[in-house]
C-alpha cells in the first residue's frame, strides 16, 4: 500500500503540492480561531451552594444549615462527594459530581434537592447556588475611585457609600451583559441603606407596636393596578402609585390612623454592617471581580471585559473612573510569548542545524518546511477537539522529532540520486529521477514508520490518565500525536514529491567540514571502546547508577511555575481582631510596602510595571479575620 502511494505523490506531485497548500491554509485559517489560553483548567464538575445565615454561630451554622443540605445531597446521580465550610453567618455546601457530568444538568439536580431542604432550614434563611464557575474563573478586577477634589453636582464630595452605589448600579450591570461573564462580585465601600429607627416610648403612647411599624412599611412600598377606564374609545390605566422615592415618602407612610413613620421614628441615611472590606496601596477601596463562566476562554472574555470597562469609563460622573488592577490577559500574553518564543528559536534552530548538517540546501529547505506544515495540521486537529493553544499543550512540542522521518527520507533520496548520476556520468532524466527517489522512499519507508509509531505509542497512555492529571496531561498528548502524525504524512506524500521536483540538478553526496571533523573524532573512539568493551559497560553502568541517585533528589512540580508579576501577600490577625481594626492594620501594612517599592504604586496599565494587587478582607470566624 505504501508503495502505491509513493508512487502517486510522485507522478501527481503537483496534485500533492496543491493538497498540502490547502492544507497550509485550513490550517491558517484555523489558527486565528484557535483558542489560547494561560493553562488548562483543572477544575472539577462543582456547584456551589451559599447560605446566609446572619447571627449564627458557627456550630449553629453547621447543624442547623449546613448539615441539612449536605443530607438532602445524598444519593445525587453522578456524585462524586460533598464538603462544607461553616463560618459566622455563612454557610457553604460544595457538590462535586464526576468527570464528564454536565454542569448545567448538575446544577438542575441540585436545585431539585434545594426545593426538599427549604422546608428543614429556619425561617428566613434562603440558599442560593454560586456561578458557573471555576477555581481560575476570576480573570478581571477593577477599584471605583474618585479624582481628588471631584464632587458630586450637589457640590458634596464622593464618599465610599457613593462609589459604592456607582458599582451596583452602573458597572455592574453592564459587565454582567459581556458573553462569557457568569457573575460581578463588589467588595469594599457600603451600600447604602435607608434607616427606620422607632421610638419605642412614642410607638407605646400611640398604641402601636414594632410589627405595626414593620407592616406599614411593607404595604406601602409598591404600586397598586386598578384596571382601566374606556372613555370614548380612549383606554386610560387606573393604578395607585405607592413605591417610596425618597427619605421624605418613607416619613409620610401612616402607621395607624393620623400617625406616620416620621412621627414615631427617625428616617435616615445609613449603611450595612459590613462583613468585608477592601484595600489598595494603603487606602480603602471599592473592589470589583468579574469571574468567568465554566468553559469559557479567558483571554477572549477578560478581552471583552477591558473593552466594555474602557465603554463604562465614558459614562460615569465626571471625575469617578474605574481602574483596572488585575487583567488575565496578562498572563495569558506572558505565557503564550514564552511559547511562541520557545517554538520560534526551536524551529530556526533546528533549520540552522539541517543547513550546516544535511549538506544539501535544497534537500534542507525541503525538509525544513515539514516544520510548518506540521504545526499548521496540528493547528487545525486541535480546534477539531477544542484543545486551547497553552503552556500544557504547545510547550512539550520537539521539531527533532517532527522532521526525524523527513531527513531519513530527504538522505535516502539525494544518496540514491548521487550514486545514480554517478553510474551513468550524467545528469539524470525526469523519468530517472522520479524512479530513484520512489527506491529511496521505499527503503526508508519502514524505518520511517516504524520511528514515527513508536515516539507515537509512548503519548498514547497519557490518554489514559482521568480526573484532574488526564485534564493537565491530556491536551498535551493530543497535541503531540497531532503533530507527529501530520509530519509522518507529509513524510510520506509532501517530502517524496518535493524531492522529485527540487533535484533536478546535479546532486553530489557529500559530508561537509563539520561532519569531516566529528568524523575524524568519532572513529578512533568508537575503536577505543569496541577494543575495551568491559570498562565502556562498567563506566555505563556506574553513570546510570550515579543518574538515579541524582535523580531521587530532584524535587517535582505537578504544574508550571508561572509568573504574571504580581505578588500575593496574605495577612493573618490574631484570634478577636475586628474588621475595622484589621483594615487599618492592612492600611499600615500595604503604605510601607508602597514606600519600600514606589513601582508598585502605578496607576496606569501595560506597558507600565504591575501595579499592587488589592487586598480582601473577610471575617472567617467571630474572632478571626483574614486579609
């Protein structure tokens, strides 16, 4: 079989030459579809779910809430297992179901169970499921600040509780309608509250009690419809108009008969009692992340992000913007310029060596541009199975490999061709030529693939790994078997037309200086250790030994060390340090590091130095707060 297919490229090598320039460009046009990304994502099938409990203890929290859910959990199809964290008035119930479960069809069977174990929690307490998201979904992190001296068009200064609402209410929303976003966390500031404060004393003369006052304020928080009038063929709607506007209306509502709210209570503007806070070179800051939804490329929807932030920027009141302090694209850049470079220096590399070696500059350029050609088949197979271009998966690349059959096949052909032109004094005919390359290509044709198979079977029980090693591993398995099997094709097809076609000339078999010299040196070296076997095996033997004492000591990492610039310093209080302490002392913390290193106060973006990352503050316990 493989002989007819010799055969073919080599009288239909024009045929051949169009097929891989089709090939050449599939393979270009998918590469500017290919995804890319920093690294694989690891993460398990998860759903998360979140309960706030607000004056829970913790204990509390686990046996009142957290156990219940993880009871009605049980039994779920496809689950893996289930772990909880009970925290002050917070619980967290995290459902891992097996790989290749759906999310979207976990989530459903986790809500189905949610519905049972509503009726097992306290009143008033609500769970609700966490985004569809993963471990490395925060890829987007941006503070709300205010110029110094900008004021509000009521001549006030911006105060936290205002940039606070700005995030909520204008950023939010619409970063949220960016694809591929599937959730905006706001941290820092305070959202502002419109306080009801009763006086018992004034609600007690009138009568009246605390669930009176609550009652009133209900009922008269929204709009009533009363149909509508038909009036000469007019339709007019009929409604009563109640949502309360300002602090004014919440005043005005009536308790009981001639008594308000104002009467009995005091209206006013407040906040929330804050569980979280947020700091950023040594002042507080309002903090907002956008995490990406499960699946989704990084690189593409931080893009989007960025851009729809640099549309929100043109929106806000004059003197507040939004400033970005944490972009994945970032390290995603970082990543795929340490590939691309490594590939870039590998492949002129390894031409170089095939120019100076080979010792035939047409045979070299044939071969040579296997290296290509390859990458451009593996482009293609790996947006066939959506396999992101990543650290894993282009980092394990080798274009040795990848041209090892291509040289065997190129050295077969201008050794024929020489010895040829040699036998007959002449150059060669076209017929000739064709048939001496077609006896070298059937020469080398077992080597050939034998060499490719077996580098090929080595990557195959990668396959095999599952869970979390078969998702890092497994994109670079793909990856390498793509390309080892488009370079034996071209091998078979590409190289053998080509070497048809480029040799028509005058060939001359010939080693250069450098093959010369390695030559002259290897020669009596490989006659010193045929003469003295005994001692070449023991000094063997003793090197392998030495090799796998080294060995034992080397340490391992299951992951790349990646670094995007950035440095992450967590702050732990002792045990009964409040938030509001724990913020002041981070304060402290981050303006001697901002004095000690004035780089990492920078404002701007690339192409200026990182700036600091902000610091999260959240209480863990009652007496434990962690920044």
């Amino acid at each position: 079989m493989f002989e007819r297919i010799i055969h073919f490229c080599i009288a239909q090598r024009w045929l051949v030459m169009l097929a891989v320039a089709g090939m050449a460009a599939l393979g270009a046009w998918n590469f500017t579809r290919l995804p890319v990304d920093a690294v694989v994502d690891i993460s398990n099938v998860q759903a998360v779910i979140n309960t706030e409990a607000p004056g829970y203890s913790p204990l509390e929290t686990e046996q009142r809430i957290t156990y219940p859910i993880e009871r009605v959990m049980a039994g779920l199809p496809g689950l893996q297992q289930t772990r909880s964290l009970s925290r002050y008035g917070l619980s967290q119930v995290t459902v891992i179901f097996r790989e290749g479960t759906d999310i979207h069809f976990a989530r459903q069977l986790v809500n189905q169970r949610l519905q049972e174990a509503r009726d097992q929690l306290p009143r008033g307490v609500t769970p609700s499921m966490g985004p569809i998201s993963t471990g490395l979904g925060e890829i987007y992190l941006w503070t709300v600040e205010a110029r110094p001296g900008a004021k509000k068009p009521d001549g006030t200064p911006y105060t936290p509780t205002d940039l606070r609402e700005i995030q909520d209410w204008v950023i939010k929303p619409q970063l949220r309608n960016v694809a591929g976003v599937a959730e905006v966390n706001s941290i820092g500031g305070f959202e502002r509250q419109y306080v009801v404060a009763p006086d018992l004393e004034r609600l007690g003369a009138h009568g009246l009690g605390l669930a009176d006052l609550v009652a009133a304020l209900e009922k008269n928080n929204g709009n009533q419809g009363a149909g509508y009038i038909e009036r000469r063929g007019e339709q007019v709607l009929v409604r009563a108009p109640g949502q309360v506007r300002s602090i004014d209306d919440i005043g005005d509502i009536l308790v009981g008969p001639g008594v308000r709210v104002r009467d009995v209570a005091q209206v006013e503007t407040g906040r929330e009692l804050r569980t979280g806070a947020a700091t950023e070179n040594g002042r507080e800051v309002v903090l907002g992340t956008v995490f990406m939804l499960m699946g989704e490329n990084s690189r593409s929807v931080s893009r989007a992000v960025d851009r729809q932030m640099a549309a929100i920027n043109t929106t806000l009141p004059d003197g507040v913007r939004a400033v970005t302090v944490y972009d994945r694209t970032t390290l995603v850049d970082k990543a795929i310029a340490t590939v691309r470079n490594n590939l870039l220096e590998g492949a002129v590399l390894v031409a170089a060596i095939l120019f100076a070696f080979l010792g035939n500059l047409r045979a070299a350029l044939v071969v040579a541009m296997v290296i290509p050609l390859a990458m451009l088949f593996t482009f293609s197979g790996m947006v066939g199975r959506g396999i992101s271009a990543n650290l894993m998966s282009l980092g394990a690349l080798d274009f040795g490999l990848l041209i090892d059959g291509a040289i065997v096949g190129a050295e077969g052909a201008i050794r024929r061709l020489a010895h040829a032109q040699a036998k007959h004094g002449r150059l060669l005919t076209r017929a000739e030529r064709f048939h001496e390359v077609a006896l070298a290509a059937k020469e080398t044709r077992r080597p050939l693939l034998f060499g490719q198979l077996i580098i090929m079977v080595v990557y195959l029980p990668i396959l095999a790994l599952t869970g979390v090693e078969g998702k890092m591993f497994h994109p670079m398995a793909w990856t390498v078997l793509l390309a080892l099997l488009g370079a034996m094709l071209l091998s078979f097809s590409f190289v053998p037309a080509a070497m048809a076609l480029c040799m028509g000339g005058r060939v001359a078999e010939q080693e250069n200086r450098l093959m010369v010299r390695a030559r002259q040196w290897y020669e009596p070296a490989l006659r010193a250790a045929m003469a003295n076997a005994p001692v070449v095996l023991a000094f063997a033997g003793v090197a392998v030994l030495f090799s796998l004492a080294v060995a034992s000591r080397l340490g391992s990492e299951f992951v790349p060390h990646l670094d995007e610039g950035d440095l992450a310093i967590q702050a732990l209080r002792i045990p009964g340090t409040s938030l509001t302490q724990s913020v002041e002392m981070q304060k402290q913390l981050e303006a001697r590091l901002v004095a000690a290193f004035p780089r990492s106060n920078v404002s701007s973006r690339a192409p200026a130095p990182p700036r600091s990352r902000p610091t999260r503050c959240h209480r863990t316990s009652p007496t434990a707060t962690s920044c």
